[in-house]
C-alpha cells in the first residue's frame, strides 16, 4: 500500500510541482489549497504525513497543525512545514505545536523526499518505542488499554527530541521552556502511574481514620499549594471529621484539581457544612443538569481533552471514600454548575 501524502498549498504552480515529485517517487498525494479544506479531507483519506504551507488564506498552517493535533487520532501524524523563509520564532511555533521539519521554498527534489523519509523513520521508532514501553508498564494489568499511557508518553519523547534538535536554533529561554513542559509531562505520566497502582490495590486498602479538627485547614493548606493560580471562596462553618488523613488528602486534592482544571467563571466555590463540603464550578461542558456516574477508566467529557491520564483520579477517591463510611457524588445542578459533593462521618 502507497504512503498517503495530504499536500496542502495555496500556490497552484508550486502544488503541482510538488505533487509531481511525490508521485514520482511513489506517494499518494491528496491536495488542499488550504488549512480548512485539509481539515476536511482527514476524515476521509486518513493520510500518513502532512506538507503544509505556512501562509495561507482562511487558515494558515500553524492554525491547521493545531487543530490537527487537537485529535489525539493524529497525535503522531509528522507534520511539515513549507515555507518562503524561516524565522526563529516561526520555527519555536512550529516546534511547540508539533511540527516535524520545515522546508524552504523554493525545495529541491531531494530535500524534499529526503525530509518524507525521515519524517516517516521518526514516526515509525516512535510508535516502536510507546508500545514497548506502555506494554513494559500495562504487564500486570490488561484492563488498561495501550492508547491510555500513550499520549503523555508521546508527548514527553517528542518534548525531549525537539530539545535535541533545537540546539543552535532556538534561545537558552526557549529551550528551558521546552524543558519545563517536558518536565510536566513527567510529572503527568507519573500521576497516571500512581494511580494505576493504586487501582491495582484498592480493594486491599486499609483505613486507619484519625480525627481530624479542621476540615478549612485542610482545604486552605492544599488549595495554598496548588499549583493552580485561579480564585476560590470557601463558605459556611468550619468542622472536624474522622477519616484516613492520606486518603482525605487525596481525594481533596483530586476534587480541588478537578473544578480548578474545568472551571470557566471566575473562581471555584467550596462550601462547608455539617457533614458536607461541596466543591462548584462554573461549566460549559454539560448541557443538560444530570448526575455523572463515578467509574473507573473513564474521563469528563473525554472527546474534548487530551488523553493525558487515565480517568481513574475521581474513582479512587469514590473508592477511598467508600472505605472511611463517606459518600462521593458528582451533579450538574439545575444553573448548570458542576458539584462535587463528599458527605463525611463527622462522630
């Protein structure tokens, strides 16, 4: 079967040229003369690299990369970029959201097969590597599908490769910001991983509860260490409770995170009473009120997010819950507003 080519071009003259040479060499080539009708054409040609001119009408090419990365279906997709001269900060752009090379006009025959190749090479080792890798990690536990891992596992090798082809290119200033996202994506996966093990032992998970005074402490301290910086307000009068402190911890900090990674108003809004602390946040995710089912493997409104863990966060902390004779439940209320709500043995 040919490698499929979507060539996407405005130029008439430069497209034909280019998918003469492609052709020439065996490719399949599917054109676009630009970056909404090359959108269009994936659904339907699923190709396995992308050529795509930076200035365009309509959509241009680093809006198009975007918006294809945005599909965890082609988070792996190589992506090149054409373009008449190139720049530091279009190549820092460029890199960031995830292209492979840039070529410059006016290409020669050669670069250009040669940049395919290599792209193509890139592509193939990266897929060898992930399966290896995620399969290395899903040994013990087949309930986990390989796809779960495979997005920030991605995304911190591609992370690492562009910081090794970026020397020279980009500033000292650029590559520490490369490096610190790929740090955060470290610190992702090692999330997701953690969880896993949890999972893998919950049902022999133990509670050692101890009373703890001040659940607005508790709530102040983490929400202080959040690495989040959006607002909150807690409401209503402070209480004590029996619980796991480790696991009250964990499910805190699971339920803080959540509201502040999904909030679209202001601020996020706690309230506390006897029993009960309540975590909103404004949404615009859901369209109906409803209440959301707790399970494990599964994540908020999936299709809008990157799979970058593995929905399993709000299940421990239903789990964790169960286990200290508390309540975990999740609604979108009648103005729309996404709770978390945990009711607590408070005697």
């Amino acid at each position: 079967m040919k490698i499929k080519i979507l060539l996407v071009e405005d130029e008439l003259e430069l497209r034909e040229n280019i998918k003469d040479i492609l052709e020439i060499h065996d490719f399949e080539v599917v054109e676009a003369d630009n970056g909404k009708v090359g959108l269009q054409l994936f659904e339907n040609h699923n190709p396995d690299i992308v050529i795509s001119d930076v200035m365009m009408p309509i959509m241009d090419g680093f809006e198009f990369l975007k918006a294809v990365r945005k599909n965890e279906q082609y988070i792996n997709l190589p992506f090149l970029f054409l373009t008449a001269k190139v720049e530091k900060d279009d190549v820092r752009k460029g890199m960031e959201t995830g292209a492979e090379d840039y070529l410059t006009k006016p290409i020669q025959a050669k670069d250009l097969i040669n940049a395919v190749n290599t792209s193509l090479n890139k592509k193939w080792n990266r897929d060898m590597w992930l399966q290896h890798k995620v399969e290395e990690v899903l040994a013990e536990e087949r309930k986990v599908k390989y796809h779960e891992l495979r997005t920030p596992l991605f995304g911190l090798n591609s992370l690492l490769q562009i910081i090794k082809d970026s020397f020279g290119v980009l500033s000292e200033e650029h590559l520490m910001e490369l490096l610190n996202k790929a740090i955060a994506a470290g610190d992702r996966l090692n999330i997701s991983l953690l969880n896993l093990a949890r999972f893998q032992t919950i049902e022999n998970v133990m509670t050692e509860r101890i009373w703890l005074p001040s659940v607005k402490e508790f709530l102040v301290r983490i929400l202080n260490n959040s690495s989040s910086k959006q607002k909150y307000k807690i409401n209503g009068l402070d209480f004590g409770c029996w619980f796991d402190y480790k696991q009250f911890e964990f499910i805190t900090e699971e339920l803080i995170a959540n509201s502040f990674k999904f909030n679209s108003g202001d601020y996020v809004v706690i309230e506390l009473k006897k029993q009960m602390i309540k975590v909103c946040n404004q949404q615009n995710l859901f369209e109906v009120p409803q209440k959301v089912e707790i399970k494990a493997f599964s994540q908020i409104i999936r299709k809008y997010f990157e799979q970058q863990g593995l929905g399993l966060g709000l299940y421990l902390a239903f789990e964790y819950a169960k286990k200290n004779q508390a309540n975990l439940s999740i609604t979108v209320d009648q103005q729309m507003v996404f709770c978390a709500e945990l009711t607590l043995l408070t005697e």
